[in-house]
C-alpha cells in the first residue's frame, strides 16, 4: 500500500509525464500558485493573438521547476524540428540595489520589473537577451531547426496584470522570425 506522500507525488508529476500536445500553440505549467499565475497571463496573450502567431509551433513553459524539466528530452527534439519554446524559469531571490528591472535587449527593447526574483544563467554575450545588475538572466539558442529561449524572469505574471513592458516583450518573443533568432 502507497503512502499519503507517495500518492501526492504520483498526483504532481502525472500531469508532465504526458506528451507535450502537438498544437501550433501550448504552454506547459505546474500546480504551484506562481506557474499557474505565469500561464493564465500567456493564456491571455495567446488568446488575444493567436490569429497572428506566425511560424514554427511555440510551446510555452510558464514557470517551470524540477518536474518540468522531466520534459526536456521531448522538447529538446521538438525544438530540433523547428518548434519555439519559452522556458519561463522559475526565478530565485536576488537581492541587489539594481535588482529592480530586467534589461531585455532582443527582442526588443524593455524594462521589466523582476521584484528581486531571478535565475541567472552562463550564455554567449550574443545569446544574451537580458540582463539585471551586471548578469546575464535570459538566452536564446538556435537548435537544430528551432529556437530555444530561456528568461530567467518570470513575464507570465506581468502579462496577467497588463504591464504594458511585459506585453511588448512577449509579442515580439511570439512573432519573431525564426531566422532573426540568432
């Protein structure tokens, strides 16, 4: 017989040990409160805009921790035939005098409030997209026929409260052309 804390844990990875669908458009999330958050704001954003979704398939992962990451190897070869993921990392404390806004630099420009929370992350300076206090905390990487783009900042909940920034910046990340992408 399982345990309570067993069963909990089958409950929480079931969900993203399925497929990834197959749809020109989906976003990946996890039970937390700030993953949900995260996807109901690109929800919004793809609901508003999902006529003028150009191109390769985009898969969204709002948020993601350590179950999402069970669904790398899927991802990564659907990148490779020429998908656009956005890995919405979720982000980390960081505590500095500067650590108020994201820099982005691609692509386009904004200023994005990170309320002291981000995942830094080791890039090329060409792959890198943002950057707070000096560090690098977003990335893209050209893979096989795709795009791989990782923010360290979490947008979905900017999104979900109509920052005007956050909003400019995910409709470029969403209508980039795949050539421009690196």
């Amino acid at each position: 017989m399982q345990s309570r804390r067993q069963l909990l844990q089958q409950a929480l990875v079931l969900p993203f040990a399925l497929p990834v669908p197959a749809s020109k458009c989906c976003i990946i999330s996890e039970p937390n409160c700030l993953s949900q958050e995260s996807a109901e704001g690109y929800r919004r954003l793809l609901q508003q805009n999902q006529s003028s979704i150009p191109g390769p398939d985009l898969i969204v992962v709002a948020g993601a921790g350590a179950l999402a990451r069970a669904r790398m190897p899927e991802l990564r070869g659907r990148v490779l035939r020429g998908a656009w993921v956005i890995w919405e990392s979720e982000p980390l404390s960081f505590q500095s005098a500067e650590a108020m806004y994201v820099r982005y630099n691609w692509p386009c420009t904004a200023m994005v409030r990170s309320f002291g929370r981000v995942q830094p992350v080791n890039c090329e300076p060409a792959e890198s997209v943002a950057d707070l206090a000096g560090k690098s905390v977003g990335m893209k990487r050209r893979m096989g026929k795709g795009c791989f783009v990782f923010l360290g900042s979490m947008l979905g909940p900017h999104l979900r409260a109509g920052d005007h920034e956050a909003l400019e910046l995910a409709k470029a990340l969403m209508h980039v052309r795949l050539s421009d992408a690196v």
